[in-house]
C-alpha cells in the first residue's frame, strides 16, 4: 500500500501530488479504492501496487 486517508481532500491532494511530481511509479499498476464507510467504520482511501502473484511454491520433499 503507498497510502491510506479518510480525508478525501488529502487523498485527492496526495494523488495529484504523486501524478505532479513525476514520480517513477507504474500507473498501470495503480489500483485506487474507496472503502465504503458504515456507521463503526468511516470511508477509507487507498491507494495501492499491483504486486503480481509469485509462481507456484514447490513442495518441501522432507515431508
């Protein structure tokens, strides 16, 4: 995760920030999540890299 607010306004100010000082992130690979809030939990921000998935994990033969 490269960053988390419940301030919208500091989320937007932050993303273009991030977008404004050319930065050499992937925005391909950006995923940007609003998290509905509830009456116990606010509404969260998120803004997040992709991490592609490692291959598979190879058996441990001592087993």
């Amino acid at each position: 995760m490269l960053f988390e607010t419940q301030d919208a306004s500091e989320w937007r100010a932050r993303v273009r920030r991030l977008r404004a000082d050319g930065e050499q992130i992937d925005w391909t690979a950006i995923r940007m999540d609003t998290l509905c809030g509830r009456s116990a939990h606010p509404t969260t921000y998120r803004l997040s890299l992709f991490v592609p998935a490692a291959g598979p994990v190879a058996e441990d033969d001592h087993h």
